[in-house]
C-alpha cells in the first residue's frame, strides 16, 4: 500500500534510537523529508547517516533536551524551518529511572513532569501554526501502555504518561474541526535500550539475571515475545499517514496482547 507520505514533511522526536529511530528510518522510506532529534549529538548524528545511507532521502538532525523548557519550541522552529514545513509530528521522548512511590523525590516528579507532558505541551503549542498550513496535519505521540495497565516500579512514567494521554484526546476533540488529526501508540515491551536498562534494574532487585527478567515477561504477553521496533513503527507509520486520514483520538496498543482489560 503506498502510504501518499512522498515529500511529506515529518518530524519524530526521541529519534536517536529504539522506538523513535525506527519510526524516523520507515518514514524516511516512504519518501518523507525527516528531522530528527536526540540529546547526544554523536548518537544523532550517527542515526542521520544511518537513514540517509538507507534511503537516500534527505535527513535532518538536531540536538536538544526536550526536557528543558525552552528546547521544544526551539526544536519544532528549526526543524519546520529546514523542511520548509511541517506535515507530521511524533513526540517521542526517554523515560525516567525507575522508581517507587516513596523513593521518588520532588525534583524526579518535576523532571518527569517536564519529560514525559510538558515536553509534548510545548511542541505541539509551537507546531499548531505549522500543522495549520499542512494538507494532511498528523500528531503522533507515544506513550506506553502503562497508562492502562500500571508497571511495577515505574510510578513517575505510569502517572505522567496518562496525563500525555489525556492531553492527546482532548486535543484530537478540540482540533478535530480544522482536520488536525491526533493520535497516540501504548507501545508495549519492546527490544529497546531503555528496556534493556529496565530489566537490568529489575535483575538488581530480584538478584537474577537480565536474560531471567525477560524471559519472565515474554511469558506474560500473549505473544510470547518482545516487538521488534520495526513492528512499532509500521503502525505509527501507517497511523500518521494519509491512509488514516479517519483516524483521531485513538489509543492504539501495539503490545502483542500484554493488556489483559477489555478496552
């Protein structure tokens, strides 16, 4: 299926690697101009190559920390700016460390807040007036399906992802009308570096082996596996695209059927 993103303008965010990375590298196969942001300018750069080499399509690479205040408007204005327009964008962003209740401090809440919501605020504050001059505006932002189904020791990302969420469909309802389309994707345990990082932590705890932690979760997905990114990014990719242009105010899950509630 052609997916019509030929010379679309998109802009994924987080992108440096895992889930961001591999949306950034099939949008960029489709024929989109992509930018690209991440807080490691080594990282950055070597993703640009990366996509460039692959597709031959024309990549734009940025370095910012979407967690400080200033960052994403700073970011949407010169990404817009190198593409000479914004079609797409996917706000994507790291994680906080992990962490119980009580072994959260205020600065973690306050760092989290400004990661995890404010980041996506901004951004897409500073790309409504670009998205208004879109022919097919798209937002895209990724979450977790934790906002459904909470993951022990992740309280700061459990909490201020919903509030992403929240943000997401009020968004697609109060924008609907001028056919700004907004989305989001509950990715489930994907082979990332940040869940690499999280079953290490989780080996710590249990005094076991980050190879036993997994194994253990895969066992708790319908599936029996972990997604690939790739398999992440086919339905971003798809959700952003002209093809779903009926699409907005959906929370899609791409778990492999981690989710045991109904809705």
């Amino acid at each position: 299926m052609d997916l019509l993103l030929k010379g679309k303008k998109a802009l994924v965010t987080g992108s440096s690697h895992g889930l961001g990375f591999a949306v950034a590298s099939m949008l960029a196969a489709e024929g989109a101009e992509v930018s690209i942001n991440g807080r490691n300018q080594a990282a950055m750069a070597s993703a640009r190559d990366r996509i460039l080499k692959a597709t031959g399509v024309n990549v734009h690479g940025f370095t910012s920390d979407l967690s400080n205040a200033g960052a994403p408007a700073r970011l949407i204005d010169d990404a817009a700016s190198a593409m000479s327009g914004l079609d797409i964008l996917i706000t994507n962003t790291g994680g906080p460390h992990p962490g119980r209740f009580e072994d959260s401090t205020e600065a973690d809440w306050l760092g989290a807040f400004n990661l995890l919501l404010m980041s996506h605020v901004r951004m897409i504050h500073q790309a409504l007036p670009y998205l208004r001059r879109s022919s097919i505006p798209s937002v895209l932002t990724i979450t977790s399906f934790a906002v459904k189904q909470p993951i022990s020791n992740l309280v700061l990302s459990n909490s201020l992802r919903a509030a992403t969420v929240g943000l997401t469909k009020t968004l697609a309802l109060e924008l609907g009308p001028e056919g700004i389309r907004f989305n989001s994707i509950l990715p489930g345990w994907t082979d990332t570096e940040r869940v690499q990082t999280l079953m290490q932590n989780r080996a710590s705890q249990n005094k076991t082996t980050p190879e036993e932690e997994l194994k253990k979760q895969a066992a708790d997905i319908a599936l029996g596996r972990l997604a690939t990114p790739e398999e992440f990014a086919y339905a971003a990719v798809f959700l952003v695209s002209p093809r779903a242009s009926y699409i907005t105010g959906t929370m899609l899950s791409v778990d492999g059927g981690v989710l045991k509630g109904l809705f």
